[in-house]
C-alpha cells in the first residue's frame, strides 16, 4: 500500500507545480499528506482529492480535515 501512497503523493506534487500553485505538501507521515494550503488555491483542493483518490486500483475513499 505504500508505493500507492507515494504514487498519489507525486501525482499530487505534480499537479501542484503545474498549475503553479502556492499550496504545498508539508508533511508525509504513515499514510497521511499535510497540504500548506493558501487561500488563492482553495478552488483547486477539490481536483487535488480527485488525483489523490484516484488510484490503479480504483477510487479509494479520502478524509479531508481543516484546522
């Protein structure tokens, strides 16, 4: 499971310098990813659950906290 984890986890990198995005991922622990989210890039948290959940095996289910 972990190498699906990492997959995601570039997928995500990715898509965030591609769109030139000032959010960043701050913290990889276990099977969890912390996103430094900017208020300019709310709009784009929906797409990057999308490619995050989004995996070769089929949708996995995604908990999303703000705090």
């Amino acid at each position: 499971m972990a190498d699906i984890f990492y997959e995601r986890v570039i997928a995500v990198s990715k898509y965030l310098r591609e769109e030139n995005l000032e959010t960043y991922i701050s913290l990889l622990i276990h099977d969890n990813m912390v996103l430094d989210v900017k208020k300019e890039d709310i709009k784009h948290i929906s797409k990057v659950l999308s490619i995050f959940s989004d995996t070769r095996y089929g949708k996995f289910p995604v908990t999303v906290k703000i705090g």
